[in-house]
C-alpha cells in the first residue's frame, strides 16, 4: 500500500504535540480545546443523538 504523505504529516504532528505533553491525554485535550476556543472560529456543539429502545422480538 502507498503511503500518503498528508497521512503522514499530519501523524508526525500529532506525535510531536503528543511528545510535547508528555503523552498525557487529559493535557492534550486541555490544550486543544484551549486552541478551539481561541481560533476565532464558531464551534458547534449538537445535541446528543436519540437511539429508539430495542424490542424484544
């Protein structure tokens, strides 16, 4: 299989981004969301989806 270079960058970036925070998930999260509420851009947040209840037959 061919190996995609975008695939490939931007793995190399989120490594580095990971190294940077010592791969700890939580300040990871903490710093994208820090990053997502400064970018300027809207972020839409959707209401949850409903699922129907399953029935028994």
């Amino acid at each position: 299989m061919k190996k995609d270079q975008i695939v490939e960058e931007v793995r190399k970036v989120r490594e580095a981004h990971a190294k940077q925070y010592n791969y700890d998930l939580k300040s990871i999260c903490e710093d994208l969301k820090e990053k997502e509420k400064n970018c300027g851009h809207s972020v839409v947040s959707l209401p949850p989806k409903r699922y129907l209840k399953a029935t028994g037959s």
